[in-house]
C-alpha cells in the first residue's frame, strides 16, 4: 500500500533529514496463520488498510507516532498492529527500504 506522510528525525549527526520532509511511502505487510479463519482469510486487507494507511496517510508521523520515525522503527510498529502480521517493509523512496521481521513465528505466508 502506499502512504502519504511527513517525519523529520532526530539524529546523532547532522543529516538533512532533520527537517521536516514528506515521502510516498510504500508498505508491504506479511501475515501468517496456521488455519484460515472463517472466512478463508489469514486476515482481511481492508482492517490492515484501516488500521495503518487509515491512520497514517497524509499525517506528520511525529504526531502520529511515540517514537523517532525511521522507516525501521515505522516496520516494526506495523508489525506490533496487526497480530497476523510478521513481517513489514516501508520504502520510504527509490532504493531505500527497511524490512522488520518479529520474533513471533507464525505459518501460511500472505503479503498486503
């Protein structure tokens, strides 16, 4: 999915990404199941996209978030909201993705 949103970072050294900046951001959620639910899903897009395009898009995610905005710290905020979700990547611009992994191991792969 792909969110529209506006960070700057706070940094040991001095960057550019200091300043408050957007990015269209593109978000890739994996979940796995052992079963499928009732439904034959591992767990419905639409809540996955309610709960963080819904939330996120066209925000300041300084605001939105508790915590310094990375694109490592936004993946592994994606993966704590949804409890299927395993895995996230956020690419934040052209060749700069970041990809979290949790701990939890789950099984039957699906991607948002």
């Amino acid at each position: 999915m792909e969110i529209a949103g506006s960070h700057r970072l706070t940094l040991s050294y001095k960057s550019q990404c200091q300043q408050l900046h957007g990015h269209n951001w593109v978000v890739t959620v994996f979940c796995k199941a052992k079963k499928l639910n009732a439904d034959g899903m591992v767990c419905d897009f639409k809540r996955i996209k309610d709960k963080i395009h819904g939330y996120l898009d066209h925000g300041n995610f300084n605001k939105l978030l508790p915590f310094n905005p990375t694109a490592e710290n936004i993946a592994r905020w994606i993966v704590e909201q949804i409890p299927e979700c395993y895995k996230a990547t956020v690419q934040e611009s052209e060749g700069n993705v970041a990809i979290y992994v949790s701990d939890t191991s789950k099984d039957e792969e699906g991607a948002l």
